[in-house]
C-alpha cells in the first residue's frame, strides 16, 4: 500500500498568521481610545514598533506570549502605568523601562527574569511588582519577600552606589591622583567597592566626600 507522504497545509498556516496580524492591528486601534491595549495569548515574538509610539497608553497586557526580549522602545510609553509581561519566556527587563515614571504596576510572573537593572530606582511610583515563579538571584529574592519599601531601598541604595563610584572615580583621577593610570585607580576603586558591597548610601556619600 502505498501512502502519500504528509505535506504541512502551509496556506492554512499563512492565513492564522494573517488573522493573527490583523487582530493585534485591530486592538491597536481599539486601544487608541481606550488607552488600554491587550495583547494577551496572541502567540507574539515581538511587539509591533507601532504600540511603542502610543504616547497615551496606560494599560499594556502583553501576557501569555513569547518574548524573550522587551524593546527599549517600552521607555517611550511616558504615561505607562500598568504592564503584563508575565508568563513568556522574557530573559531579562530593559533599563530603559526606568523612563516609565508613571508606572505603578509591574507583572513579571512565570518569567526567566534573574534581575533587574538599578535604574528602576527611578520608579517612584511603583506600588505592585510581581516576580513569582521567577528564578531570581538570591539577594534580589531575599529583597523581594521583604516587600515594596524593601525592593525600592535596594533600587535606591543601588543607583546610588554607581552614582558614588563614578564621582569618586572622577575625583580620584582629576584632583587627587591625575599621575596614576585611570586603569590602575580604577581597579582600586573596584576593590573598595567590593569590600563595601553591604554599605548603605549614607556611608558612600561619606566616602566619596572624604576622598
């Protein structure tokens, strides 16, 4: 008996792709409106450039897809307040989503996310982020079963410790030690703030006052 060997209906597919496209199209210009787009189950890679350029958008559920990655075009959404991201395969959360000022909701459920960057000290707003099922690094799941105040001290003490460095660096290297190689002062400076990893900002500050 001879059998046809079985060929994927690819017309089939191209056209769910299609409708796919043309909903996600659809809910864009529903969101217009509304402010609030969801794009939750729609099986997306990516996010459209188009929702990035939606200045008034204050609800964005982009849950239960498959981005791995966040363009840094979210900072764009300056009047952003709620974002989904939770259940995809995201790796990692863009700096740039610190531009989100308005942000007072982050859900980053069921993710791959081990971190997040420090610039999200600049979220004053933040009052609700989620990081359950994430596998977090241990001092950020230690900050996180502390709670919100916890969670925006360590931002804070973190964007700080850059802040600090940075000046301290730059003071070292000008006024203070501008014969020594910058690679030198710098290796120094690395060995200081290793040794001083658990030093709250107000000891920084002191440091890099006293230089």
């Amino acid at each position: 008996m001879i059998t046809a060997d079985f060929k994927p209906n690819k017309l089939l597919a191209t056209n769910k792709a299609n409708a796919a496209h043309n909903e996600v199209k659809s809910r864009i210009e529903l969101a217009k409106k509304s402010n609030s787009l969801h794009l939750s189950q729609m099986n997306l890679d990516v996010v459209l450039p188009h929702v990035f350029k939606m200045m008034n958008l204050v609800r964005l559920d982009l849950s239960f897809n498959n981005l791995v990655r966040l363009d840094v075009a979210i900072g764009e959404l300056g009047n952003l307040q709620i974002l989904w991201l939770n259940d995809n395969p995201l790796r990692e959360v863009p700096l740039e989503i610190s531009k989100c000022h308005k942000l007072k909701e982050l859900d980053l459920k069921n993710t791959y996310v081990i971190t997040l960057p420090r610039e999200m000290a600049n979220l004053t707003s933040l009052l609700l982020l989620t990081l359950d099922g994430c596998p977090l690094k241990e001092t950020l799941a230690n900050t996180y079963s502390e709670g919100m105040a916890s969670i925006h001290n360590d931002f804070r003490r973190k964007e700080d410790r850059k802040h600090y460095k940075e000046h301290l660096f730059d003071h070292l290297t000008e006024w203070v030690y501008p014969s020594i190689p910058k690679d030198k002062i710098f290796e120094v400076i690395e060995q200081i703030f290793g040794i001083l990893k658990d030093c709250n900002s107000d000891m920084l500050k002191r440091l890099q006052r006293n230089s």
